[in-house]
C-alpha cells in the first residue's frame, strides 16, 4: 500500500499515477503495528488529500475490489468487508453495532469509515464516499448520559445498483464519558446486535429490544434508537424509531401494505404494582383481546405478530424506574391489586392486507385499524386522606373486508361483485376508588361493550343484501369484597 500526499487540486493526475508510485514508497507506507492487524484481501493504494480543513485518506484500488476512506487495518474494516456481500440487511449490519459501542467505551475515541463496493473510476471519490449514506438503510442511535454528554452511532448499508453501494459506520460522543458511562455504554453491544439483526431480518422482521430497554438508568438519562429502510429492500420492514427516558417510552414502526405499529406509556403518574403475577394476568388479557380482533378483522398475520411483540417488550420495561402514586403505603397496597398493574399506554396497529388462493388470485383484501389504552387519573389529599382514582381501558376495532362472492373465487371488484365486511368495536371498563382516612369507601368495576358488524353483497355495484349483526355486553363488579 503507498502513500501519497497530494492537493484537491492534483487528485486526477495522481490516482492515474498511483499504481507507479505505489512500488516506490511501500515501505515507508507501512508501520511496525500494521503487522499486527489483517491486511484487506484486495491490494489498494492509499491517498492523502491535502488541505487547510482537513485531510481525508482514500483507498483506492488498483484491481477490482471495494475503496475505503481510511486504510482498513482494524476489525471494524474487516468486519465491514465481511458483511458487505451478505444477502439480508441484518446481515450487512451484523456485529457492527456492538463493535461501535465498544469502540468508544474501550478506547473513548471516536471512529468513522466508509467502504465504497464499486468506485467509479471517472467519478470524484469523496462525493461517492458520501453519496454512500444517500439512500441507504440506516440504523441510528443516540444517548444521552445524566452528566449531559450525547453519543450518536450511525450505520448505513446502501445496496442501490443504481447509487453509491457500500457501508458507511461512525461513532463519537460530544465529550469524554466518565468509567460508569463506558461501562454502561459496553453493556448495551449486545442488546443492539440483536436489535438490528432482528429489524433486518429477510421477509418480516423480529422485534428483540430488552437489551436496549434494560439500559443503565444511573449512567443514561435516554436513548433514541431509529431505523429507516428504503423501497425495494428484502425486509418489509420501513421504519422504525424507539425512545427510552425517564418520562415516556415509545415505539413507533411502518411495514410494507400500510402497516403502522405505535406503543406509547406513561408511568409517570401510575401506581405499578410490584406483584409479577397479576402484571402478566393483565398482558394475557389484553393479548387475547388483541387476538380476537385480528380473528375478527382477517388483519395481517406478520402486523398481529408485531404488534403483540412490540406491545408486550414494552411492557416488560423493569418496574424498577417506574415512579409511585404519592399516598400512604398502606392504603396504596391495598390500591395496587384493583388496577391492572400496568403502566399508562397508547397502543395501535393498523394496515392493509390481500389474501390469495392456491392459484394466486386474491380473494380478500382489506383494511383493519385497531386501538388500545389505558388512563389512570388519581387524586389524593394527604390532609383529609382522602382519594378520587379511576382506571380506564378502552380498546376500539374499526376495519373492512372485501370477499369474494364465491368461496376461494377471485374477488371481482374492478366489475363491482363482492361481498363486503365492516366492523367497529368499542369497549370500555372503568375502576372507581374512593378513600377517606386513608380507608378505602369505595372499589367498582364498570364495563361496556359494544359490536357492529354490517355484511352488504354487491352485484355490478348494485347492493343486492345488507344486513347488520350487533352485539352488546355490560356489567358491574364491586371490588371491595376481594380485598
């Protein structure tokens, strides 16, 4: 490999001189310590482009093989140059996280490079360079430590033939970290390894984040995790943001066919209850609720399988940074066994979907939009004893289905012959606490629900049939009697 020192303005002649100029200077081009490191598989030349801002180091070949902005002499470059020719993009972002991460906690210095697949030789190479992070499935993470410092991490895989295919790593934090920090820092290598190989799986992508949920609470104050995928790419999935702090949680994620995941919580004002048991009893409700919805709604296998995925994780964010309702010990463990022992949330998915039959033609299509949450609203007063609490969870199902008019027939809409499914669902139960002298007055249950299903049969878009199949449930439960 040789070096060469040479001004923006004399960076053509030099890359044709390159390869003369190579045999001249080798051994001065390479140190004592680069025997150490493994060397890349095909032979480059080495460029120092000469500046008053800056000195980039390019790599270019001089036979067929990939360029790098720095000479790849470390394992990250390695890494990178093993990744490169992998099929799915889990595979192409593999182990790269995780190396990122203990890069700055071992060393605490940043790190960036660029690998380019195909230079163009009549091209510019730094515009390449950075036209490789243009257009390319990105994996972004940034932290934010209580001593106030920010760490970004950026991953970029372009796979465009028609862009600048390659990969694109960096890491650096806006100051030094503390021992604590890199610690905290190293211990999360793992946990993004298995994100990102899980978001970039080939086909629908796996939801793997306890590894990031479960960060070091005292060393960060935060993490943002994003993702974002360009058309074309072998995994449905579109894109992806996670946000982690001590006020609010959030996941937000796109599929292909519409589909849209978001699982907001709140703890801030909830009372957690500390018994596992009756935690897990309130997430098995709410995903046999989910189910029977997808039953009901023909919604997408892989968006159902996301969304109970992504809904349940998390919820099994540790219960540990969740703050108490302020009010006495013993009137909030008699409290705590009334609610669902979940933290306050938002949750929803919803998309598009086909289905086909043994002959590929699509016999259903539609759409499903579902909703859940929960609310808890508490009011004590530490001068009278008194408490107003009420929980409130209400899910909502509003969708379609277009069939076809013949069982495993092709659906005909274009000439207006279908049969056609709508549905909207809504169901509410609310928790009424009462307390006076720190006693507790007053413990009920209020639940309503209600279903409408409307099926119309269309014939040269002329409504043939319509009928409507409603259903209604309520009921009450004082709570009083279970303490």
């Amino acid at each position: 490999m040789t070096s060469l020192h040479i001004t923006p303005s004399a960076l053509p002649s030099a890359l044709a001189s390159a390869a003369v100029t190579a045999r001249a200077q080798a051994a001065q081009a390479v140190s004592a310590q680069d025997t150490a490191v493994p060397q890349p598989a095909t032979p480059s030349t080495v460029l120092e482009i000469s500046s008053v801002k800056a000195m980039p180091t390019y790599t270019v070949p001089t036979s067929s093989g990939p360029a790098w902005a720095t000479a790849p002499r470390d394992a990250i470059s390695a890494r990178m140059e093993s990744n490169r020719s992998l099929g799915s993009l889990g595979g192409q972002w593999g182990k790269l996280g995780g190396m990122l991460l203990s890069q700055l906690s071992g060393s605490g210095t940043s790190y960036r490079q660029t690998l380019l697949s195909r230079p163009d030789a009549t091209r510019d190479l730094g515009i390449q360079m950075e036209g490789v992070r243009f257009g390319a499935a990105t994996a972004s993470l940034e932290i934010t430590t209580r001593s106030g410092q920010k760490v970004q991490l950026q991953i970029a895989v372009n796979s465009s033939p028609q862009g600048n295919p390659g990969l694109h790593v960096q890491i650096e934090s806006s100051g030094p970290l503390s021992d604590a920090e890199r610690k905290a820092l190293a211990a999360l290598s793992e946990g993004l390894d298995r994100a990102l190989s899980g978001l970039g799986r080939e086909g629908s992508p796996k939801i793997d984040l306890s590894g990031l949920m479960d960060y070091d609470r005292k060393a960060f104050a935060g993490l943002n995790l994003s993702v974002s995928v360009p058309e074309g790419s072998n995994t449905r999935l579109q894109a992806l943001h996670l946000r982690l702090d001590d006020q609010r949680q959030s996941l937000e994620l796109k599929t292909d066919m519409g589909g849209n995941i978001a699982v907001h919580l709140n703890p801030a004002a909830t009372l957690v209850s500390a018994d596992p048991g009756q935690k897990q009893a309130a997430l098995n409700q709410h995903l046999q609720n989910i189910g029977a919805a997808a039953q009901r709604s023909r919604a997408d296998a892989d968006l159902v399988a996301l969304f109970t995925s992504s809904f349940t994780q998390m919820h099994g964010i540790p219960a540990s940074a969740v703050p108490q309702t302020l009010m006495p010990a013993a009137l909030g463990s008699q409290v705590a066994p009334l609610l669902s022992g979940l933290a306050d949330f938002e949750a929803s998915f919803s998309g598009d979907f086909q289905r086909t039959n043994r002959w590929g033609m699509v016999t259903e299509q539609g759409h499903t939009d579902y909703r859940v949450g929960q609310r808890t609203d508490s009011r004590y007063r530490a001068d009278t004893g008194s408490l107003a609490l009420e929980q409130t969870v209400h899910t909502a199902l509003d969708g379609h289905i277009a069939k076809a008019l013949l069982p495993d027939g092709m659906l005909d809409m274009q000439n207006g012959n279908y049969e056609l499914h709508t549905f909207s669902d809504r169901q509410t139960t609310r928790t009424h606490i009462a307390a006076e002298d720190d006693v507790l007055t007053q413990a009920v249950q209020m639940h309503d629900a209600q279903q409408l299903l409307t099926v119309q049969k269309f014939v040269e878009n002329h409504l043939q049939e319509q009928h409507q199949r409603p259903h209604q449930e309520q009921w009450v439960k004082q709570l009083l009697a279970t303490l």
